[in-house]
C-alpha cells in the first residue's frame, strides 16, 4: 500500500513504515501530524486517483526531527563591472516517519 502525498509544495510518494524528510513543519517534535492532502491512493489492485485529491484519504506521521540542510551558496560576478555578490542558504526540513495510510 502506498499513497502520493503534496507538502510543502512538493510530492512524495509514501508507504507504511517509511521515513522521510519534508519542508519544514510548525508542530513539535514528536507530535503526531495528519496529512490531508493525498493526490493518489492504492492497495494493491485498488488505485484511486483524486481531482485534485483522493476524498477521505489520509495519511498519519510522526515528526521525528527538524533541522537545517546543507549550506547552498549564491555567487553572482558581474564581469568586467567590479561587482560580484555573495549569499548562502540552509533550507529547513522536518524528519517524519509515515504510521498508516487510511481511506475512509
């Protein structure tokens, strides 16, 4: 059983057991999260696809952890203009690990 889930602006394809990293999320560490948000859902032989979302399909997650991603750097040279500027990123994420995948 699996089920393609939208966080964070992103798609992700889940199972049971399965841990995974996902953009940042407000709740604590170790809360039990409900994502509402599944695009598809199967079992099996049983696959329903949503418009946009399969109706009363949820999947529960447990945040394990949060933290920061490797630093990104931004360098922009503009040439022969004595000008160049430079920038880094760390992009947060939240640690979850997938319970269940539920179809009501």
């Amino acid at each position: 059983m699996f089920a393609i889930i939208e966080s964070g602006g992103k798609q992700y394809k889940v199972a049971s057991g399965q841990k995974l990293r996902v953009e940042r999320l407000k709740e604590a560490v170790g809360s039990q999260i409900v994502i509402n948000k599944v695009l598809l859902h199967s079992d099996g032989d049983n696959v329903n696809v949503g418009t946009p979302l399969v109706e009363g399909a949820t999947v529960k997650a447990k945040i394990l952890s949060h933290g920061k991603s490797d630093k990104v750097r931004i360098f922009k040279l503009r040439r022969r203009k004595n000008s160049k500027k430079q920038q880094g990123h760390r992009q947060g994420y939240s640690e979850i690990e997938i319970e269940a995948i539920a179809l009501n």
